[in-house]
C-alpha cells in the first residue's frame, strides 16, 4: 500500500510539473501572438506596392521605405560575408585542431563574454576602427563590418557546437580510409553540421535586421531617398528608420502608421530569411543523407 500511494503521489506530482510546463509554453505563445497581432492590426493599413517600392517624401509623413529595405538587405548581406567565413573558421579551429586545454577554454569565455556586450559598444567600436581609424566613413561597409563583429560570437559558437555533435567515428573512418585531417574537415564534417551551422547564421542575421545602435554611429543616414551607389556610401536601414519616425519629425500623428507599416515589414523580412534558412537546412540534410 506504502508502494502504491508513493507511486500516486509520483504520478500526480509529475503531471502538475507538465501542466505547468504546458502553461508557461502556451502563455509564450500566446504573448507572441499578442504581439504579432497588434503590429499586423496596427500596420496592415499602411502596406501597400507604393509604400514597399518609393521613396520616402514630405519630411517622412508619406511615401515608402525602398531605400531602408534595400540598405538592411545591403547591411545583412555584408555582415554575412564577414561573419560566416570568420566564425566558421574560428568555430573548426576550436573543435578540430586546438589542443583541448587552458586556451580552448579561454577562447570559449571570451567568446561567450563577447555575446554579451551590448550593442551599442560594437556600434562604438565600430565608428572608432572602420569609420575614424580605417577611414571608411560613414558607409554601409563599416556598418557591415560592425554588424559582423556583432555575428562572429554567435556563428563561432553554432560551429562548435554543430561539429562536436559529430560523432568521433566519422573522423576516424575517414582518417582510415587514407584521408587527411583537412580533407576529413571539408568533405565528412563540415557537410555534416552545415544544417546547424546555417541556422547559427540565420539567428544571428536575425539580430543583425533588428540592431539600430550599431549603425547608428557607422552607417545609417536619417533620410537618403536615393539607393547607395557604392559601399562607401551611408544608407537608410528599417531599424534606425523606424526609430526615427517614431521618435522625431514634423507630424507625429501622420508618421505613426508608417511606424507600424515599418516595423511590419521588417517581421516579414526577418520571418523571410528563418524560411530560407529552413529551406537551407532540409536540403543540406537530404545531401547528408543521400551521401
């Protein structure tokens, strides 16, 4: 008797921690909804061909966001171009040819404390190196550059994490079919953890659409209706253009729709490239398979 109430008492104590654990997924789901809903109720109005393709007109009352769709597509693309290959070189190193000790550990920490600096330091950073010190200017190439600093943390540690998931054998039944440890590296491994490593990256281009303080002070024009011509000109971005009509201009009550519309639009680009990353990740994992 003893036996069976403790297993009841077992029984109902677990279904309390699930329910529990039911809820608190469901009341996250639910705030995300909320607020989905509130930015497409607010800005579905303001959505329309002529606000997606012009330029912004009468002091940022009317008109659209071209130029601040194309300057975040330009940002994100460069900071991918940076992060990617850095990060991923980085994240290798650490799992495939440094000595498992004091310095691996050292690097993870750094790594880890580097994620967590907030972003208004890299934009800082960023001015004083790129814009000052390396006399790129105000220009989507420093704001690039910045917003790639901001992503290596994150791709290094997706890398890492993504090949030690990567079971010892496959290395070594390489290693014994005669191949060499770069070979191993570049033809098992790495196709192996390209799923989890693009979706590092996706999260982290992520954040990168999102971030307003770093390009800020290296890259972001407070109204530039023309497209940039080169990499060394500034540019509009969706973040720094949202905040600037939310906060400033000549007729608040005109703006505040366009506000909404913005930050509309800027969820759909950012839900546009998790697709594409889950696109990229089902067909590096069918390559995988079918290899």
């Amino acid at each position: 008797m003893e036996v069976r109430g403790n297993n009841k008492a077992k029984h109902r104590s677990q279904k309390i921690a699930f329910g529990l654990f039911r809820l608190l997924s469901l009341c996250i789901v639910l705030i995300l909804f909320v607020i989905l809903g509130f930015i497409i109720y607010k800005g579905i109005g303001a959505i329309s061909w002529e606000f997606i393709t012009s330029s912004p007109t009468d002091g940022m009352t009317g008109g659209g966001i071209w130029p601040a769709i194309v300057g975040t597509f330009y940002l994100m693309v460069g900071s991918a171009l940076f992060a990617f290959p850095v990060g991923v070189m980085s994240g290798i190193y650490m799992n495939e040819y440094a000595p498992k000790g004091k310095l691996v550990r050292f690097i993870r920490v750094m790594t880890n404390n580097l994620s967590g600096i907030p972003s208004i330091v890299f934009g800082l950073f960023g001015m004083a190196l790129f814009v000052n010190y390396m006399g790129f200017g105000d220009s989507i190439l420093a704001g690039s550059l910045t917003l790639g600093l901001l992503c290596v943390p994150l791709v290094i540690r997706t890398t890492e994490e993504a090949l030690k998931a990567i079971p010892d054998s496959m290395r070594e039944g390489s290693r014994a079919l005669g191949a060499t440890k770069l070979q191993t590296i570049w033809h098992v491994i790495l196709p192996m953890g390209m799923p989890n490593i693009i979706t590092g990256l996706i999260l982290a281009l992520g954040r990168v659409s999102g971030e307003t303080a770093p390009i800020l002070f290296t890259c972001a024009a407070y109204f530039l209706p023309h497209l940039p011509a080169s990499i060394l000109d500034q540019c509009m971005a969706l973040p720094y253009h949202l905040y600037v009509i939310s906060t400033s201009g000549t007729d608040m009550e005109a703006q505040l729709p366009l506000a909404y519309g913005t930050a509309l639009v800027l969820i759909m680009i950012i839900l546009l490239v998790n697709l594409l990353a889950n696109a990229l990740r089902k067909y590096f994992e069918k390559r995988v398979k079918t290899n």
